[in-house]
C-alpha cells in the first residue's frame, strides 16, 4: 500500500530540472505536489554540468540532490521514486490518473510530463561507454574544457555530420568522419574546406582508449574527444497514452504556457522541446508551475 494519498492538486512525472523547477512554483502556492521520478537524467554520464549559472562546473547528481533537497522543505511535496507507466483522462478532462510500475495509482486535477528525452547513439563499438565523457553532443555544454584540441565528429546525421563540424570549429581542430561523403551538400564541403575540417572518408570502425578514432583500414586517430548527434525520442509513451499532438521533430507540442494540446495537461523540458539544456528546462519548468497555478485558479486563458 502506497503511503500517500492518492489525490494530489498536481502530478509531475519526471523529477529532474524541469519537474523540480514547476514543482518548486506550485509548491510555493502552497498546492498539493506528487512528483515521480524514475531517477534517469539525461546528462547523468557527465562528471559535471556547466552553462547553468550559479551551479557552474557542479556534478549533476549534486545538482540533482540539493534542488530535491530545497524542494522537500515544502510540506505538499511528496516524492515517489518510480516509474509511470500509465496515464488516463478521467471525469471529461477534469482529472487525470497516473499508474507506476510497482501498482500504485495516483489521480490529480493537472499533469505535468517532465520526463525529458533517451538518446540513441550510432551503433559504433565504444561509443555508448563513453557518453557524456569523451563522446559528446553539445559544445556548449562541454567543449570549452576541450582547450581548442583536436574533435571528430561522427558524421551520422542525413547532413553527414556537416552542420555540427561547421559548429564545433569554434572550439578545436575538426575532423569530419564521414564515409558517405555524398551526404555532404557541396556548399556546405565548401565552408568545410574553408574552415579547415578534414574529412575522413574510410569507415570509423570502433573508438578506443580515451577517444581515439579506429578505421576500417586499421588507421588510429587521436582525438580529446568525438562529438555525435544521437537520435532522441520521449522517455516514455504517456503523452501519447493521453492524446497529446507532438511536433515532427518527437516532442511533445506546448504552446507558450506550456499546456499541451490536452487542456490540463502541461509539457516542459526536453519533453517539449528537443535540443535543450538545464537552464531552459529550469525556466521551462518554472514557466509551466506558474501556468499550473493559473489554470487551477481559472486564470488561465
Ligand atoms: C551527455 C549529456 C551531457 C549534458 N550536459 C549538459 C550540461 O553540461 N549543461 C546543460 O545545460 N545541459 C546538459 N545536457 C542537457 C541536459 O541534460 C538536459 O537538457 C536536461 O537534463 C533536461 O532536463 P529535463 O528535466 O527536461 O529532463 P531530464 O533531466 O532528462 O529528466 C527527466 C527525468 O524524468 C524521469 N522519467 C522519465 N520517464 C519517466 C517515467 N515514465 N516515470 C517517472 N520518471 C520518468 C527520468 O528518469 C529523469 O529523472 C547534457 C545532455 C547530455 C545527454
């Protein structure tokens, strides 16, 4: 038997930036908060988060525990540690319900899908084990720290890998391994060649050590780090499940409240916008609890 109740005001489903910051606001308008996380942040292989003022160069687990800290001061938060498996409209839209994998089932007057996006990366030997350390996808988040070294990219993407080589050429020497250098559009091989990318053309065959790219032909290129762009889809189905719309690009459709195309259902996060990062899933977040709050008082147009 679950020890809470089983109404709550709200349901978050997703725990981590987004969810902790919409919990935090609904929580100050003193309003009833479950939050249920299945503890899975995106950047959980990374040693430390950067671009996210205040909390600049922190490991994300400590991001994690001391926003989850400050948010359990408030008495109508409660956490639960799991996994939503299931999601249902009751009453015509006026409540919703949320079934976890270990049997409990909760019902609230609002939902807020906060469960962000799983990454699929290419299917190269050595890739996957070094996620979020010397296999990255964001300069921004993590290319700084690389000291203007020498970058692969993995050239997957229809574009082969074009646009990200063009991007990261702000911060290193850019190798382009892309076999498939057809994909590459001739304008773009145009602005390759001015920027000085070199492109690799015989297949990257597996990654070792640190980063070091391995070819077909049994060539070792050393490199401080191999940047991809995973394919990235919802972290679970309940979305869907409510009827939810989703963009083209596989998340979940928000308009400027956060409120999906379900009435009181709100999206925040990576859930509802693919190429994010903490700072716009924290102020997502706080962006969709105020909308919350709005909508329960009728204040929400
Ligand atoms: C390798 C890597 C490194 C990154 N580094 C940085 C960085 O340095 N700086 C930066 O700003 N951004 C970084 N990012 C991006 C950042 O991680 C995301 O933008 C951010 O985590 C999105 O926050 P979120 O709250 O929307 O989702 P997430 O942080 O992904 O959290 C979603 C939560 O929902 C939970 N969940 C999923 N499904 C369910 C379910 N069915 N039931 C219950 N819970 C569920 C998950 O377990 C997870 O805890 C990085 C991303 C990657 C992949």
């Amino acid at each position: 038997m679950s020890a809470f109740p089983e109404r709550f005001d709200v349901i978050i489903v997703g725990g981590s930036y987004a969810g902790m910051s919409a919990a935090l606001q609904l929580a100050r308008a003193r309003r009833s908060v479950l939050v249920i996380d299945a503890g899975q942040p995106r950047n959980r292989n990374a040693q430390v988060a950067h671009g996210f003022l205040g909390r600049e160069g922190m490991p994300p687990a400590d991001i994690a525990a001391q926003s989850r800290a400050e948010l359990l001061r408030y008495p109508s938060v409660a956490w639960l540690s799991a996994r939503a498996v299931q999601a249902e409209v009751l009453e015509g839209g006026r409540r919703f319900a949320i079934a976890c994998d270990a049997g409990q089932r909760f019902t609230a007057r609002r939902l807020v899908l906060a469960y962000g996006v799983t990454d699929d990366l290419p299917p190269i030997d050595g890739l996957a084990e070094r996620w979020g350390r010397q296999v990255l996808h964001c300069p921004y988040c993590h290319g700084y720290e690389l000291q203007q070294g020498t970058l692969g990219v993995v050239g997957c993407s229809d574009d082969g890998g074009a646009d990200q080589a063009l991007l990261l050429c702000d911060w290193g020497s850019v190798i382009l391994f892309c076999h498939d250098a057809a994909r590459i559009d001739p304008a773009q091989k145009a602005r390759l060649d001015q920027c000085g990318v070199v492109i690799e053309t015989t297949p990257l065959q597996r990654v070792e050590d640190q980063a070091t790219a391995v070819l077909a032909d049994g060539r070792r290129i050393v490199t401080d780090a191999l940047f991809v762009a995973p394919v990235s889809r919802l972290a679970c189905d309940l979305a869907e499940q409510l009827g939810c719309a989703l963009q083209d690009a596989g998340c979940i459709t928000a308009d400027s409240a956060k409120q999906t195309t379900v009435e009181g259902v709100f999206a925040c996060g990576d859930a509802a916008r693919m190429a994010g990062n903490i700072a716009l899933s924290v102020g997502e977040g706080a962006l969709a609890g105020v909308a919350v709050h709005h909508s329960l008082v009728g204040l929400l147009d």
